[in-house]
C-alpha cells in the first residue's frame, strides 16, 4: 500500500481524534458552567427576582444548552467519521494553474489550521467526483464555474479506523465498487450511499435551477435515498435559512418511517419532521378513516370491477375539475343572505322619547360582497373578509376594543354560514356523488378514495384548523396519491418541493405517460425521469420489467439466479425447504400475500414448520423470516422475496399483474413463487 496514502489516512485519523478530545472537554466545560449557574440561580433566586435579571438569567441557561446540544451533535459525528474518515479521492488541476488538488471526500468536513483535510461531500467541489470521469471537469460555486482536469479518481475501503484498501478508476463510480455495496445484505435500516451515488442521481441531490422537481424512477432506483440525500444538501447548502425542523417528508406508514430514520444521522443531520396524508386527514375532519392498506386488502381480496372503475374515475384530473365545479358553482349559489339589522345607537323622537338607531346590512349588501367582490375566495375567505367588514363598523361606532371586535366577527361569521343551507361537508359531499351517480358510503368510516375530496369541501367552506408549514416538502410514492390529493397538498404547501414516485408501482389502477405529463403541469415541476434500477439483480429486474411490458430500463451488471417457480401440492413444506436451503445466509426474506386474509390462511399452514414474524410494526423488521402483504411491504426492499399462492384462479387481471410487479420488486437477491394448483399466466419465463 503505498505510504503516502497510509501516512495520509493516519494524518486524518490524528486530527479527528483531537478534535474528538476537544470538542468532549468543550461538552464538559459547557455543563459544568450550566451546573453552576443553575445552581446559582436555585440559591439566589428571590434576589435574581426582585432585581428583575431573572429573563437574562434564563437567556443565559438556554444558551448553554444550546451549546451543549450543539457540541453532542458534533461529537456524534465527529464519533461516525473516526471509523471511516473518507471515500474517495480526485485529483484535480484548475484550467490556468499547475498544482494538482487532492481532494479528499468525506460524510463530513475536517479542517485543520484553516486547511481542508477532507471535503464534504455536498461542497461545490465534490459534485465533480459524481459527475465526471478522468479529464476535462467543471463545478459551480453559486453561477460561477471553475474548469480543469481531473487526473486521478481513487476510491477508498475504510472500516472501523483501518484502511483496507483502495483502487483507481477512470469512471464516475466504477460499477466494482456499486456491485461490492448492492450484493450486500439488506438492513432494518435504509443506509446513505454516498460512496455510490450515481451522476443522474446526483444531479437531483443538488440541482438548484428548479424549485420543484417530480421525479418519476423506476423500480429501485434510489428515489428515496435521493430525497433525503438532497434534504441534507439542501441543510448544507442553504444552513443559514434552513434546519431539519423545516423539512417536511410524507411517509406512507410507520414502517416505512423507521426504515428511512438512520439516513440523516449517518449524514450528520437530525431527522426530518414527518407525517402521513392519514394523519392530516385524521385531524382536520376528526372523523375514522379507512388507510391505504385496508383499502388495497380490500380490493385485492374481493375484487369488483365497478369498484375498480370508480377508483380509476376518483383518480381523475376529470373528477377533481367536476368536483371545484360544483363548488364553485351550483354549491356557492346556494348561499342566500338575509337582511340583517342592529341597534348602533339611540335617538330622541318628536316626542322626546328615546328611540334605537338600527344598522342594517340589507342581503343585496351582503350578496355583492359575497359574489363580486371577493369572488376568487373560498367561501370561507368571502366569510371572514364580511365578517371583519362588518365588526369593523361597530367596533368603529361603539369604540370596541380587539377581544370585543374579535368576538363579534366570530358572530357574524356565525350567522353568515346560517344564509348556507347545508354545512355538514360530508352531506355536500355525498350530494355531489348523487349527481355524479356515484354513492357515498362513509357514515362510519371515510374510504380511502374519498379523503381527499371532504378535504377539499372543508377548506373551501371552513379553511383547515391547522398550519402544516414548512420550508421544503418532500413527497414520496406519489403514484398512490390523486389529482385530489394533489390539489389538497397545494393548499397545505406553497414551498419548494421534491415529488417522487413511479406510476408503474400504483397497484389499484393503471397510470400512463400522458397522467405523469398532467402532474408535472399542474404542480408546475421539472419532471426528471430515472430510467436505471439498482435494487434487484439483472434477472429479477427483467422478469419484473418484462411482465409489465416496461421499455428502456438500464440494469446495474450484477447476476444472480433467475426467478424461480415451485409447483407443490405442500406449500408450508416448500417455504420451508426455500427457507432452510437458499435463504440461510440471508438477513431478511419476506413471504409477501396479496391480502390479509391470505396471510392469515398462510400464518396458519406455516406454524410448526417454520418460526416467521408478521409484519406489523418496525421492530418487527429486525427478524429473520417476515410474513406480509405487498401493500405493507410498498418502499422496503429484502433479501429474498416468496410469493405464494401464485395460482391462475388468484392472479387474473392487471390488478394482480400490479401486485406480481410490486411483491417482485422487493428482493434484491432472489424471487421465489409458489404454485398449488395451475400457475398464473404472468410468470412466464420464470424457471421451474
């Protein structure tokens, strides 16, 4: 091994170990003089009191926390990037000079006496390691670019404070060590990829020329990864604006959330806000709600094709423009004001008595305001503006201070929702679906397809009751979302925002190039296509891929064993053998159902044969063998994935087909299917 680079490598190692040691006496310092002033504060307190310093005091605390915090964030990464201090290595000469750069990239940087040891890897600089091969090279600093040749690109093997090895390349990232870290065995948790982030990857990570970016990726392209990548160059980049707190990612479940919760630590940033469209949905109409899984269990198990077509429909830019139209329209003309009279004062009459002065508000008055001239609001809107209008008045006439003048525009909003003659949004909302010839069958429980357009009805008619706000939005598997949902999340957001998702994963209807098309339009984004998948084997993904009649996937060259399908009469006694004999050395092998009665009739055939956890919550994941269905399993990736019950009476119709594509698309090593009767008709060239 050549004794610069170990010299280097002990050299880096040093200053991180110092640096490690400084930053614990510094965390030790800050909470001793924490402890000293707490406990001054506990002994003088009265005194602290009386002289009124007891707000600088608390000033003074909450600094020290912070520092504190701030220093424990620091030694924790700090802690992560002893054990491998750096990953790769460009040489790079600038157009015009002759002293060649050796840029080291790191998860983070390392400084030592103003000099940099090692380049994060979000710098402007290190995009170049990403982007190009040996030669001509650029990057950008804000607009301006800096040229020159890279001579050498060098790629690093570094665990646990040891230099391995290393080797040199002439690509962007040689697919040796792409294939060394995708044949690895899948974790409980979701890793960075920063050693082997791809250039049309990276491009996403960092592009700063648009706002709002959709990107549509195949199957195991690395969309997530690439989403929580650019959230933490995004914290990089744009530190002095924006923090963790201010990033928002939609996660389809809590499985999914615990999946993805080691990616931005391993980065060095703390975990993004998360939520759910369920857990909005919950608040904002306090109503039960039927999920995304119960709804696909439901479809799946007793499938209806009324019921298809009317979740087809329901998807619709059509229906979404049916349903702002009725709004709009037939449902805003019912609003039918009144005159409306108050006592503002008294008077004397000819006889000397004393008589009321009335203000009225007559229904032409209140009409003109609430059609003409507020009429590109939300009736909502058009309320709230009336009301103030109207409070104003007599707070001016009578002198009313703001508690008073609150109170009374909240009773005038009253009484103007009155002039509406229905308010209950999901009467308005099972009305619409009369006209549309379409029921409404949520009294007890809201359907997962109708969500959305209640969600829609309120805010038009009463404004949501929370503030969802954040800074960037991240929006993932944006397939399972509607054009409905869609419009929900414009009202909810207005910041810059990330969308991901692959419109041949959505399970409960077929998507085409022409609805992707729609989406970039109406959320107004850059629409970014990934056409290269990484997950699955060369054989698994083209089994997959074929099924389904998808064109143009490129395939990362890394084999292993084709698809196998077994026929047998004893299922349980087959997933046992798969098990036992080409699973073993795996960490995680999935048996993915088609629905919950499935697995419950499978749960039931494998006791006593073979120990299997359920998937249901995220610790679950930690085990062995899970038994789940392919709507929980959506955005997991395992080992080895078994489908069984793979007959031609279980799998019919595109519905089915979905499901194959999904459940096959989950194992990064191999696919097994398990036949007792006569095999479906979309496992063609699968090997028996």
């Amino acid at each position: 091994m050549d004794k610069q680079e170990e010299n280097y490598f002990e050299g880096t190692l040093s200053i991180i170990k110092k640096s490690i040691n400084e930053t614990k006496k510094q965390i030790n310092d800050a909470e001793e003089e924490l402890e000293l002033q707490k406990k001054k504060l506990s002994e003088n307190y009265y005194e602290v009191d009386k002289s009124q310093d007891l707000a600088s005091v608390y000033s003074i605390l909450n600094s020290l926390e912070e520092v504190s915090v701030d220093m424990r964030n620091k030694l924790s990464r700090l802690e992560k990037q002893k054990n491998s201090p750096y990953f790769s290595r460009i040489d790079f000469v600038a157009t015009g000079e002759s002293t060649t750069q050796k840029i080291y990239i790191g998860l983070t940087g390392i400084r030592d006496n103003n000099q940099m040891i090692v380049y994060d890897w979000r710098a402007p600089i290190s995009s170049m390691y990403y982007d190009f091969a040996l030669g001509s090279a650029f990057y950008r600093v804000g607009k301006q670019s800096y040229t020159g040749e890279i001579s050498l690109k060098r790629q690093y093997k570094i665990e646990n404070e040891t230099l391995l090895g290393y080797f040199d390349t002439s690509l962007a990232i040689e697919d040796d060590i792409l294939r060394d870290v995708l044949s690895q065995n899948s974790s409980a948790k979701m890793k960075q990829i920063v050693s082997s982030i791809q250039k049309e990857q990276n491009i996403i990570v960092r592009t700063e020329e648009f706002d709002n970016i959709l990107v549509q990726g195949v199957a195991g392209s690395g969309k997530t990864s690439i989403a929580l990548h650019r959230a933490a160059y995004l914290l990089y980049s744009h530190r002095n604006i924006i923090k963790s707190s201010d990033i928002l990612i939609m996660s389809p479940n809590n499985i999914f959330s615990s999946y993805i919760s080691d990616v931005l630590p391993e980065l060095g940033e703390d975990n993004l806000i998360e939520t759910s469209y369920d857990q909005i949905a919950r608040v904002e109409l306090k109503h039960p709600l039927e999920s995304r899984e119960e709804m696909l269990d439901r479809i799946a198990s007793t499938p209806s094709q009324d019921e298809l077509n009317e979740i087809s429909y329901k998807s619709s830019f059509e229906y979404l423009g049916e349903l702002i139209k009725f709004l709009r329209g037939d449902f805003l003309r019912t609003f039918t004001p009144q005159k409306l009279s108050y006592v503002v004062g008294v008077k004397l009459n000819e006889d000397e008595k004393e008589e009321p002065i009335y203000e009225e508000f007559t229904a032409d008055r209140t009409s003109k305001l609430f059609f003409d001239t507020f009429k590109n609001m939300t009736i909502a809107e058009r309320i709230n503006k009336i009301a103030w209008q109207y409070a104003m008045y007599f707070t001016e006439k009578r002198g009313y201070n703001k508690e008073q003048n609150r109170g009374l525009r909240d009773r005038f909003k009253k009484i103007l929702y009155n002039f509406l003659p229905i308010k209950d949004i999901h009467k308005i909302f099972e009305i619409f679906l009369t006209r549309l010839g379409l029921n409404y069958t949520g009294s007890d429980e809201i359907g997962y397809m109708d969500k959305g357009a209640i969600l829609i009805i309120k805010n038009y008619i009463y404004g949501f009751d929370h503030d969802f706000s954040a800074k960037y939005l991240i929006i993932d598997e944006m397939q399972d979302f509607t054009p409905v949902d869609l419009f929900v999340f414009k009202k909810l957001w207005s910041c810059p925002s990330i969308v991901l998702g692959d419109i041949n994963q959505c399970i409960e209807k077929c998507l085409t190039r022409d609805y992707l098309k729609q989406v970039s339009d109406y959320l107004g984004t850059e629409l970014i296509e990934l056409k290269k998948t990484y997950r699955s084997t060369k054989e698994i993904a083209e089994f997959a891929h074929n099924m389904i009649g998808l064109k143009d996937v490129e395939y990362v060259n890394r084999s292993g064993q084709k698809p196998k399908l077994y026929k047998t009469a004893d299922t349980a006694k087959t997933i046992k053998a798969i098990v036992e004999t080409e699973c073993q050395d795996f960490a995680h092998t999935a048996i993915i159902c088609k629905c919950q009665a499935e697995l419950k009739k499978l749960a039931n055939m494998l006791k006593g044969h073979v120990d299997f956890t359920i998937l249901n919550e995220p610790e679950d994941y930690n085990n062995k063998l899970l038994l789940t269905t392919c709507a929980t399993a959506k955005g997991i990736e395992f080992d080895a994935v078994i489908l069984p019950f793979a007959n031609k009476e279980n799998y019919i119709n595109n519905l089915d087909k979905n499901i194959i594509y999904v459940t096959s698309t989950r194992a990064l090593h191999k696919l097994f299917f398990i036949s007792d009767t006569t095999p479906t008709k979309f496992l063609k060239g699968v090997e028996e």
